[in-house]
C-alpha cells in the first residue's frame, strides 16, 4: 500500500495521542515511546515555500511500529 506524506501537526497530534514524542536530531527527528524508549528516526521534508511533512517511508514504519504493539493508526481520541 502506498501511503501519502501527512503534515507535521498532524502527525505530532497522532503521537500526542499516545503519548510518544518527537524531539529533533542531529538531522532527523527520532520518536520515543511513552516510556522514553527510542523507536524510529523520522524524515521531515520542507522547502523554502512548502509546509513541513512527514514523508511517506517514515509514515509507513510509524504505522508498522503502531500495528507492532496493537494499536489502531490512524490513532482515535479515546472516548470516555
């Protein structure tokens, strides 16, 4: 399946969700899990008129991550 590149809020809402974060790296950005466990390297691509996204390899290995531990991608607000 071919995925799409998703913009770089949406995807930071999605790992707010779930309680993982993004922090930058020495060129990539690298996604750490609830516990603070490194998971992936991501690859944001921008240029100088373009908006920020995340491109669509790193999109695809998030979601292997999310289907890895039983999660559903994209990922849901958890209703009360």
């Amino acid at each position: 399946m071919v995925y799409k590149p998703l913009d770089r809020k949406t995807f930071l809402r999605y790992m707010k969700l779930v309680g993982w974060s993004l922090e930058k790296g020495g060129i990539d950005w690298n996604l750490y899990d609830e516990n603070n466990f490194f998971l992936c390297s991501i690859k944001i691509s921008h240029g100088k008129n373009t908006k920020e996204e995340v491109v669509a390899n790193s999109v695809d290995k998030t979601k292997k991550i999310f289907k890895e531990r039983g999660l559903l991608w994209p990922p849901q607000k958890q209703k009360k």
